[in-house]
C-alpha cells in the first residue's frame, strides 16, 4: 500500500521532476499519434493557392470547387492573385510556403517562369498541384488538372470553319500560358483540314478585355477584309466584340472563343459571338482538391489529368444560362 501511494507521500525535488518529464514525454507521445492521424482523416490542413488573376469568372468558379472540398474535410484554403504579374506570384507562394501548407495550388502568370518557385516547393517538401494551365517542368509537380484546351480550340476552329469556310482570320494570344499555347496548336491543327482558312495575324490580347480592345482595334485598321478572329479566351472575346462594334463591324467578323463564362453565354445568346467552348472550372478545383487530399491519404494521382470541353453555341447556350441559376 505505501509503494502505490508513492507520488502522493515522498513530494520531494527528485519525484516532482519525475513526474514532470514523464507528463511532457506523454504529451509529445499523444501529440504525435494525433499528428499521424490527421492526413487520413481529412484534419484542419491549410492550402494555399495562387491565380494568375481574380478579374476572370473562371478562376472564381474554380477557386470554389477547390474551397468546397477543402472546406467540407475541415480544411481551410488561403486565395492568393497575382495580378498577371509573375514576379508577385513568385513571392505570393513564398509566403505561402513560409506557413507549411499541406499542399499549393497553382495557376501560373509564366508557364516557364515558375521552374524556381517549383524547386523551393520540392526543397521544402510540399506537394504543389497546378490547376488550369500547365507548366514547363511537369516532374516538379504532383499532378496537373485542366481542360482539354488542344480539343477546346481544335473545336473553335471547327465551328468557324462551318459557317465561314474561308475566314480571314486574327488570333489574340497569351502565349506566356500553356493553355492557351494549346489551344491555338488546337486551332490550327483543325484550320489544316479546311485549306480555305487563312490566319492574317497573331497578337497578344494579356487574356482580358482591357487588353484585347486596343490590340483588336488595330487589327481591325491594318486588315480590311478581317473577318474572324479567335480570342482565347471569353475576356478577350469580350473586348474584341467592344473594338469591332466600334468599329461599326457589328455582324461581319465570326468570334469564336474558349471559357463558357455567363458573360460569354450572355453575348452568344444576342448573336455577338457564334461559339464558346465551356470549360468547367469548378470541377478542375475539385478534382485538384481531391487529388491533394489522395496524396495525403498515401494513395497514388495521376500526373496529367485533362477535363473534357463542350462546344456551346445559340442551340445549346441555355445550358450555361440555367446551370448559372442553380
């Protein structure tokens, strides 16, 4: 009976110190069979990810199927824009990564300027998943999850071909984003079915609609007989349909695009532009999220996952215009 009631009778120095080393050691002990726990059960990681801009619906819609998984396992994202400016993005993931995420998500100013932010990501051993517009140096990533952008300007092409089989036609560009460098390789590969399809000239358009009027504006000025231009994207179709009704060409030049935002939907519907190809942005945000909480779990992802595109045009353009709605 005295032995089991040691700790309470002998209080001296040596027992209280005892006591104490073991408390700690217990607690680190729990602590860490805690800390192993939590990939597997979903836990309150912290994500982090950087778009190459908020001004655009589509990052919107997929920073929200990301936040909808990472959220409803108890995790909590941090949304970072980098305002087209690479060198913001750069230091915006630095940040990031100062804070030891669970995982990065991210969608690149530059798809070949971001090799240095990749090797610090690796160096510090997190995960980074790009969404969106892939990069140069794949084997630095986990994964990367985007739309079919070949097949999305391959049909593009498609549309244009069928209602103006001898287009004369003007691209904006944004060649430092591999989605789009795919896009317009989708482009053209289709324009090599139909020998009456003539590119005139290809432009940088930034992707917005600040950046496509002026550059469209010029086009149309330097080309009179201009009738098509592939923008590509939605933004960019939206300042280039602005630059061509001032120019008083309303109904002369054949806009085909790639995103299927509602703004898009919108100026199809009215018969401003012939054809987007809907990307779907909220599912690259989950399927991402989804693949990140795999990698935690220890299961093995994909390298290159693509999402299928559809083509919308005025026959199917209420199906963007009703799942908006929802």
């Amino acid at each position: 009976m005295e032995q089991l009631s040691a700790f309470s009778v002998h209080k001296g120095p040596t027992m209280r110190l005892h006591t104490l080393l073991f408390l700690a050691v217990a607690s680190i002990f729990w602590a860490g069979c805690r800390s192993a726990e939590s990939p597997s059960s979903g836990g309150d990681h912290l994500f982090g990810v950087s778009f190459q801009t908020m001004n655009n619906p589509f990052f919107v819609e997929l920073n929200e199927g990301l936040k909808g998984v990472i959220e409803a396992r108890g995790g909590r994202l941090v949304t970072l824009d980098a305002q087209w400016n690479s060198l913001k993005q750069k230091n915006d993931v630095a940040d990031l990564l100062q804070q030891s995420p669970a995982a990065v998500f991210i969608n690149p100013v530059n798809w070949e300027g971001i090799k240095g932010t990749l090797m610090e990501a690796r160096r510090k051993q997190v995960p980074v998943i790009i969404v969106d517009a892939p990069v140069s140096e794949p084997d630095l990533v986990l994964c990367q999850v985007a739309s079919d952008n070949f097949e999305a300007g391959r049909l593009a092409c498609e549309s244009l071909a069928k209602v103006n089989p001898n287009a004369k036609i003007v691209v904006l560009h944004l060649s430092v984003n591999r989605a789009c460098i795919d896009r317009v390789e989708g482009f053209k590969a289709e324009m090599a079915k139909h020998p009456g399809l003539k590119i005139l000239d290809t432009q940088e358009g930034k992707g917005s609609t600040e950046g496509a009027r002026p550059v469209m504006r010029d086009l149309l000025g330097r080309f009179p007989d201009l009738d098509a231009v592939f923008p590509i994207n939605d933004p960019s179709a939206l300042g280039a349909i602005s630059a061509i009704e001032a120019a008083g060409r309303t109904g002369q030049v054949t806009v085909v695009t790639v995103d299927g935002s509602r703004e898009g939907a919108l100026a199809l519907q009215v018969g401003k532009l012939h054809a987007t190809v809907a990307q779907f942005p909220r599912e690259i945000g989950r399927i991402a999220a989804e693949k990140a909480y795999d990698h935690l779990q220890g299961k093995p992802v994909e390298k290159d996952i693509k999402i299928p595109v559809k083509l919308i045009t005025r026959d199917n353009v209420h199906e963007i215009l009703q799942s908006d709605k929802k």
